[in-house]
C-alpha cells in the first residue's frame, strides 16, 4: 500500500472528530496529554500567586496584608495545589504523552480509562480552587494532621474539601499508573527488550510501580479522616481508641514516596536531554536503570524521618536515619553517570541543556541539606522551621520543575509541531535560577535563626524582618522567570517557528514521527534493533506489517524480549468516561454533606459503567 493511501486510511480510523463532541469524547493519548499539561501548569500559575501573596504578608513584621485565617487558606491551598495538583499530575501527563511514542505503539493502554482519569483530576482541581474562591478553602496545612484537622477543631466543610480532593487525584494518579505499566511491558514495539528501554519509559515505569504501591495510603488516610468528621467513627480519636500518630504514618507513608513519584520522571527527563545535547548515550545505562528500582524501593523505608519529634522510640528513628541517609546513594550515582555524560561528550548549551546544569546545582545542594535533616539531633533543631521549608523547595523544583522546564522546551516541538525561543528561554532559565537561589537560600538562614514556617506574622524584634524583605523581593524575580516562560510558551504554541520531525538530532523512537505525531503516531510500526534506534542511521527503520487499517488495532509483545504475540483491539472514542466523571465526582462532592450519597450516587455511576462496558458489536468498542 502507498504511503499516501496508508496515512489516508489510518487517519480516517484513529482520528478524533471535529468539534464539542470529539474533544469530550476523544481517547487519543496526545490530546489527553496536552489537556494535562496545560492544565497543570494553569495550577502552577495559580499557585505562584498564592505564593507570592504568602510572601508579601511576610516581607514585613506585623503586617496586616493578609488576616491569619485567609492566611492559613492560601498555605493550604498553594502546599495542596503544588503537590496534588502540578507536581504529580504534569509528570504523568508528561508520561501519557510521550510513552507510548517512546515504546513505539499507537496509543496508550486503557484509554477511555485514561479518558476518564483526566476528568476527574480537572474535577479535583476545581472543588479546590472553587472553595477556595467563596471563602471554604481548606485551612489545615497540606498535610491536614489531626486532631486539628479532625471534627473537634476543624468545624465546617473545608477540612473535608480537602480530603475529598485527595480522593479525586489519587483515582486519576492510579488510574495512568496502570495504564503506563501495562503500556510499558506489553505495547512496546517489537526488538525493544528491556536493556533497550528509553531511561525516561523507565523511570516513568518505576514511578507508575511507586504510585500504585503509595497511593492507598493516603486515601485510606483521608477517606478515614472525612469518615471521622462525617460518620462518626474514632480512627484518629485517642479518648474512644483511635490514634493521631496513625496519620502520620499513613499521610507520610504515601508522603516520601512522592516526592520520588515527582523527582523520577524528572530523573528520566534531564537523561532524555543529556544524551541528546552531549551527542552520546548516557553514561552506565544499567547503573542508571539499577538506580531507579533502587530508589523506587528505598522510598517506601523514609517516612518516619518526618516524624523525628513525634515521641517516637530512638532506635527506630536511628533506622530511618540510616536509610535517610542510603538513599542518597542512587541519586549521587545518578549525578556522577550525567556528569560523566557530559565530561565525556561535545555539549550543546542550548535552553533545555541550561535547566538541566541548573537542576544538578540546586538538587544537589537539596540533597545536602536532606542528609542534614536526615539526622534526629539536627532535625530536632530545626524542625518545622524556615530550614525546613528551603531544603523542602530546593529538593522539588530543583529535583522536579527544573527537568520540567527543561523538558517542555526540548519537547515542545512534538507537542506542538512549533519551536520556543532560544533568547526568550536563556532569559528565562536566568531569572527562575538567580530568583530560585535568592529567595529560597536565605530561608535555611532564617530557619537557623528560629523562623517556624506555618506563621502569618512575627514580631519586629526578631531578627528576621531583613532577611524576609529580600526574600519577598527575590520572589519577584522569580515570578518575573515564570511569566517569561509562560509569553514564550503560548507565544511559540500560536506563532513559532515550524519545527522539522526530530529538530535536536535526538535517538529515541518519539522523534522517528512527526512533529507533531499524526493521530495514529506511526503510520507503520517500527522495530528497534538497539538502545538508541534513530543514531547514526542511513537506512530507515525495520516495521512490522499486518495490522488492519480499518479498525483500531494494537501490537502485544513480550514482557522481557518483546517479540510480537498479538494483535489487540483498542477502543475508540467515547462519552462514557466523561458521564462516569460526572457522576462519580458528583457523589464525592454530594458525600461532603451526607453519607447517603454513597449510596444514591452509585445508581448514574453504574448507569455510566454499564454505558462505557456496553458491547457494541464492532470489536474495538468491546474490549
């Protein structure tokens, strides 16, 4: 069949309708991921406001800017925004879009599936910022302990907006978790054996393992808490036989893994963009694999080293010192394999290769500061201070928004067909790292001195009120990157320059397409002969042959060796995963204020599952 007529043929099966009705009912990958993307980053901007109305409440002792209640309502929302709402979501949505281009197949697994995750994080995201735009927004602290989050302290609904908030994330969280596991082990295209993996697919698949694995925690955390608040049961109320440090265990449980669930996908991001600026693979591809799992799995054995002064017993807190401290391990292996990337290569010091120099410098000084956390005497110190919150930030924007930037910029082209600017992207990596050190080092001075975070005001005795003025100023400059980076994005996305298919030169299969992929990513699949299947080639890539043009079929391969085992229906595209959002948020919302809306809003959620599961007689619609 000719090129042409292919194309043709496949675009007419794997394209999503114009209008209203497709873009709520399309299940193809890349929109999804696009949606999440831009989403995401709506909720950063949103958040670096907040941020920076935190800090004009403190540039002075005393101020009256900002009163203690609406104060506490913009830490918990900007903490809770950060984490639930950007941090977590834009990497998987990095993953949604480009994973299944990496591993070479033409849509992710479960896509409805995926379909549906997205509905429901945008509805998450909205009760948050809704209730916090009529005066209900949460006011316990991202972290919502109890018993001050619990129904003797907390009266109203806005520590139970929060927990169902929780609930929305980690159904959409775990929801692409099992879509990238089962797309990694059983899409990839045919030859790409394990040890030919992309280090972003694998870091994007011990992520997945880590979510899977530490979101139920937190969920059953804050499912207990609203039940406590609404029902009627004890779980964290000592006097009838609950606990309140079983929060603790539970929230931090979940806690420290995420900050893995956020730093690995950015590990495998500054991997995809070092090999490609240095123009040579990255230096120990199976130390860097090994540091990975090792990570993913060291992280499920550090959460007691947020509780160092909870009362806990010192020999085991002397445990999770150690393993505090071991982890430490993989990631200073991490550094050392990029840096011997590097040292080895010919750099190109264009913008995404900027952040990721960047990232190494203010990682590493977060990794350094979390060995000193890491220790119970020093802890003890500086605990729930200013130091706190520094090493907190210099770990997840140096360890995360950094890569992030860095990876927009080097993908932005396959998201778009479009390249950013190189001048405007200089400027802006120069102002968000000079504004990152300069507002975010001078807090390990103040949590030094005795600053505690979580405050509103402090006195003009205390010898803080310098130190805070610079650091609400550096904020600016901060902020001034970020708005930067914002005009170049949409800037570019509406007006740049045309991108041609794989525009760095880069080796990986997302850039054997075009820019940006067609609906069906690849027009025939390829089979990868070697870790880096696009280097150095004269001839064109092997495909594989067979799979119907007319309908929606996918290629399953082996787990390990990835040799070709079937072909397999991929539904198409659907309402029903936007009606079953609908539904299921309505009866999470509706739970807020009666626990019969458990019971009631099951009836139009399982109306919407039996519409989604409903055989429809074309084979792709009933797998």
């Amino acid at each position: 069949m000719e090129a042409g007529e292919l194309d043709g043929r496949l675009a007419a099966t794997w394209s999503t309708p114009p209008g209203l009705w497709g873009a709520l009912s399309t299940v193809d990958h890349k929109i999804i991921g696009r949606r999440y993307i831009v989403t995401a980053f709506v909720f950063l901007a949103l958040g670096g406001v907040l941020s920076l109305l935190m800090r004009l409440q403190l540039a002075q002792p005393e101020a009256r800017f900002i009163g203690p209640d609406r104060y506490n309502q913009i830490f918990t929302t900007h903490g809770s925004n950060m984490m639930f709402l950007f941090a977590v979501p834009v990497m998987q949505a990095m993953a949604i879009y480009l994973v299944p281009l990496m591993v070479g197949t033409r849509n992710i697994a479960f896509p409805r599936l995926n379909a549906f995750s997205y509905w429901m994080y945008l509805a998450g995201g909205l009760l948050l910022w809704i209730a916090f735009a009529v005066d209900t927004g949460p006011d316990v602290g991202w972290f919502a302990y109890v018993p001050l989050s619990g129904p003797q302290y907390a009266a109203g609904k806005r520590a139970d907006i929060w927990a169902q908030m929780i609930t929305f994330t980690e159904v959409s969280a775990l929801a692409i978790a099992v879509e990238i596991v089962v797309t990694v082990f059983k899409q990839r295209a045919p030859g790409m054996s394990l040890d030919r993996i992309p280090l972003f697919v694998w870091s994007m698949l011990v992520t997945s393992f880590l979510v899977i694995l530490a979101m139920p925690a937190i969920m059953i955390a804050s499912t207990s808490l609203i039940l406590d608040r609404l029902v009627g049961t004890h779980f964290f109320n000592p006097a009838e036989g609950g606990d309140v440090l079983l929060w603790q265990h539970l929230f931090w449980f979940f806690g420290h893994p995420e900050v893995y669930i956020i730093f690995l996908p950015a590990v495998g991001m500054v991997s995809s963009i070092v090999a490609t600026f240095t123009q040579r693979p990255v230096f120990g591809y199976l130390a860097m694999v090994m540091a990975l799992i090792a990570t993913g799995v060291l992280a499920f054995g550090l959460w007691v080293h947020h509780m160092f002064v909870a009362g806990l017993p010192r020999l085991g807190e002397s445990f999770f010192t150690a393993s505090s401290m071991a982890i430490a391990v993989p990631a200073g292996l991490q550094i050392f394999c990029w840096l011997a990337t590097i040292w080895a290569g010919r750099p190109i010091f264009k913008t995404p290769f900027l952040f990721v120099i960047g990232f190494i410098v203010v990682f590493v000084i977060g990794g350094l500061t979390g060995v000193m956390v890491a220790s119970v005497p020093f802890d003890t110190q500086v605990h729930d201070t200013y130091f706190v919150v520094a090493h907190f930030h210099y770990v997840l924007v140096g360890g995360a928004v950094f890569p992030l930037l860095g990876a927009i910029y080097y993908w932005f082209p396959k998201l778009t067909g479009r390249m950013m600017s190189e001048t405007l992207g200089r400027w802006s990596f120069g102002l968000i790292f000079s504004g990152f050190n300069l507002t975010f080092f001078p807090m390990h001075i103040l949590g030094l001195q005795g600053m505690p975070r979580r405050i509103y005001t402090y006195q003009p005795e205390m010898p803080w009120s310098g130190l805070n003025m610079f650091v609400s100023l550096s904020g600016i400059v901060l902020a001034a990157g970020f708005l930067l980076f914002f005009i170049d994005a949409i800037r570019s996305a509406r007006s740049g320059p045309i991108a041609p298919a794989n525009p760095w030169g880069a080796s990986t299969l997302e850039w054997a397409t075009s820019s940006p992929p067609p609906s069906y990513n690849f027009a025939r699949l390829p089979v990868v002969e070697s870790l880096e299947p696009l280097s150095d080639r004269s001839d064109p890539l092997g495909i594989v042959e067979g799979l119907h043009t007319d309908r929606r079929e996918l290629l399953i391969t082996s787990v390990v060796e990835a040799r070709a085992e079937a072909r397999e229906s991929s539904v198409g595209n659907s309402i029903w995963p936007l009606l079953a959002a609908l539904a299921t948020s309505a009866m999470l919302i509706w739970s807020i204020f009666s626990p019969w809306a458990v019971v009631w809003g099951s009836i139009p959620i399982a109306v919407a599952l039996i519409g989604w599961f409903w055989p429809k007689g074309d084979p792709e619609d009933e797998s």
